[in-house]
C-alpha cells in the first residue's frame, strides 16, 4: 500500500518535472524568438533606413531636375509671350501697311489712267497741228501772204499778221504744255512705282517676320508641351518617393514602438508657426521674466502665444511621433512631440487633447485645442523646443520658426 501510494506521488512529481521542464524551454523558445524577433525588426530598419536614404538620394536628384524643368518653363513661357508681342506689332504693322499699298495702288491706277487721257490727248493735239503743218508745208509760205494780201485796209493787214503770230504761238504753247504735262505724269507714276514697291518689299519683309514668329511660337509651345508633360512625370515621381518617405519612417516607427522605443530619426526642416488661426502675439518671450501668476523672477522655457480664443487649433510645428499626450503638472493639458535625434516640441495650457501617445503626426496637423489648464492666466499656447531631456535642453523655439513667419510676429 505505502509502496503504491510512493509510486504513485513519484509519478506526479515525475509529471510536475516534466511540465516545468516544458515550460521552461518553451518559455526560452519565446524569449528566443522574441529576441530573434527584435533582431529581426533591427535588421529590418538599418534596411528601412537604408531604403529611405536612398529614396531621400532619388527625390534630391529629382527636385535638381524639377528645378530646371520648371526654370525651362519660365524661360519658354517669357519667350512665348515675346514673340505673341512680336506677332502682333507684325500683324499691326501688315495691316497698316496694307492699307497704304492699297491707297498707293489707287493712286498708281489713276495715275495711269490719266496719264493714258493725257497721252491720248497729247497724241489728238499732235496729229492736229502736224497736220495743220502738212497743209501748211503744201501750201507753202504763199498762203500766209495770200491771207496778208488780201487785206483790204491797213488795220485789216495789221490785224490779220498778229493773228497769224497769234496762231503760230498757240500751237507752240499748246505743244509744250501738253509735253510738260506728259512728263510730270510721268514723274508722278514713276515716284508711285517707287514707292508701290518699297511698300511691297515691307510688308513683304513684315510677313516674312510673322511666319518665322508663328513658326518659333509653334516649337515653343510644342517644347512648352513637353516640358510640362516632363514636369507632371518627375512630380508623380516626387510624390511617389514622398509617399514611400512616409510608409518607410511609419514603418520603422512602428518597428520602434514594438521594441518599447519611441525614438526617430531626426531628418531637419524648419518648423511652422504652432497656432493655426491668428496667434501671432507673443504675450511671453523665451528667457527671464517675472512669472504672471508667483510674481517672482524665473527663466521661461518657451514662449506663450497669445491672442488665440477658447478652442483656437494648435498644430504640429513638424512631423514626428507623439511621446506624451494629457496633463501634465502645471503644464496642463499638453501634448509632446519628437521630432528625431533628441528634438522634441511641447504644446502646454490645451483646453483639450486631440492626439494620443504613440500617433505618427505630420506638419501641420492638428493635436490640440488652445484653453487655459494648468498655471495660466487666459487662453494661449505655451510652447517649448527641447534638444535632450535635460531641463537645459530647452532653446528658444523662435531659432526654429520660419523666417517668413518670424517677421510677421508681434511681441508684447
């Protein structure tokens, strides 16, 4: 009976071993594979982080390239609208000098129409008087005396001489005027024809300008068109690096937060101004003061932003991971940020928290509604840069703020 009654707490001890020796191993199993696991999520990252180099290496080089594609648009599109300029002072010009090369048509066309009446008349009057000289010539000098001798009284013989004189004049008179008015005719049309063609040769010369013009405007604007297609293209690309930046930092935050680190790497940028409507009054600055609410002399960390209301958003200066978000001391109501190698932002007094500890933000994005928690005398946004966990690590947040935004600030 004791002998059974031995075997029998043996063979239980036997199995309680036998348990603990399971558990045992498959508890180092799971230790084992957790810290395969995290070694694994390690060698993941350095991977990650190598990747994002090189994506980071891939969009510099793009944005180089987008810079002077958008360079050649500016250029094209100056040079575009220099020659839409040219084209229409050409267009201008031909115009104008159509409308004279039709008045000097005109006058080319009467002129020879009245130069032609003017020759037809001249051509009349010279076959009248050369035939007045051929019946003249067949007469002979006798009939000039025939008309003088018969005369009837010496005033008749007088008057008959001057007429003869008279007549003789009349014809010469008449022959010259009609050859002077023939040669200014003559001069007229061909002054016209001179300048017909020189006004020919202009706007000749002026629509020549304009094709070439519409011809160069034409391979600028098919350039333009490449361009822009070009540009479309690297900015896809852009946003395609952009957007594996993105996947690739979350994913390694994500890596980070499973090994219980919250740390990130810190890649720059300047920070954006932390209040998203008004607040542009800086009611305290960073560095001493006398302390609103215990009267006493001490070194402010950060600076307060006032003129904001109940509510006001306050935003993320720049994108990271949210390390602490709820109260904190006389902090209130706060939300911290890191930003990577030790950077951090912290956002104090907030009437209300609208991220959570862990949360990847990015610039920009809303995490707090502006109120009054903690040591404060109203509405406002404290907000602090920090460099390390040191309580020296403090800077003045203003070293970090756009220089555009810091220009615009107004100090009380």
């Amino acid at each position: 009976m004791k002998v059974n009654k031995f075997i029998s707490i043996l063979l239980i001890f036997v199995f309680i071993v036998n348990i603990s020796m399971y558990s045992l191993a498959t508890n180092e199993t799971n230790i084992q594979n957790q810290e395969n696991e995290i070694d694994m999520n390690t060698d993941n990252i350095e991977e990650l982080d190598n990747k994002r180099n090189e994506i980071k290496e891939q969009l510099d080089a793009t944005n180089i390239e987008l810079e002077y594609v958008q360079t050649e648009i500016s250029g094209t599109l100056i040079k575009i609208q220099e020659l839409d300029d040219k084209i229409r002072k050409y267009e201008s010009e031909n115009k104008e000098l159509a409308s004279k090369l039709e008045n000097l048509e005109t006058s080319v066309k009467e002129t020879t129409q009245k130069l032609d009446e003017v020759t037809k008349d001249y051509e009349q009057k010279e076959k009248q008087l050369r035939n007045r000289l051929v019946a003249l010539y067949e007469a002979g000098p006798i009939l000039y005396i025939d008309v003088l001798l018969s005369s009837k009284t010496l005033s008749d013989f007088i008057s008959r001489y001057y007429k003869i004189l008279e007549i003789m004049e009349y014809d010469n008179k008449l022959i010259e005027t009609v050859e002077q008015e023939k040669k200014e005719i003559e001069l007229s049309k061909q002054k016209l024809d001179k300048e017909t063609e020189e006004y020919r040769t202009l706007k000749l010369k002026a629509e020549q300008s304009e094709v070439i013009c519409k011809n160069t405007k034409t391979l600028q604007e098919a350039y333009m068109t490449k361009l822009s297609k070009n540009e479309k293209k690297l900015n896809e690309k852009i946003t395609k690096y952009k957007t594996e930046t993105i996947q690739i930092e979350t994913r390694i935050r994500e890596i980070s937060m499973a090994n219980g680190d919250y740390s990130i790497q810190y890649t720059g940028g300047i920070m954006i101004w932390p209040v998203a409507k008004s607040g542009t009054v800086i009611t305290s600055d960073y560095g001493t003061r006398q302390h609103p609410i215990q009267g006493v002399t001490n070194f402010h960390l950060g600076i307060d932003i006032g003129n904001a209301y109940y509510g006001t958003p306050a935003v993320a200066a720049l994108g990271g991971v949210v390390t602490y978000a709820g109260e904190l001391g006389s902090y209130g109501n706060c939300v911290i940020i890191q930003h990577g190698d030790g950077i951090s932002t912290l956002y104090g007094h907030g009437q209300k928290v609208l991220t959570q500890i862990g949360a990847q933000v990015q610039q920009g994005d809303v995490i707090m509604e502006i109120g009054s928690t903690g040591n404060s005398t109203g509405p406002h946004l404290h907000f602090e840069v920090r460099t390390s966990s040191s309580f020296y690590s403090r800077v003045n947040p203003l070293n970090y703020i756009s220089d555009s935004v810091y220009s615009q600030l107004k100090f009380w």
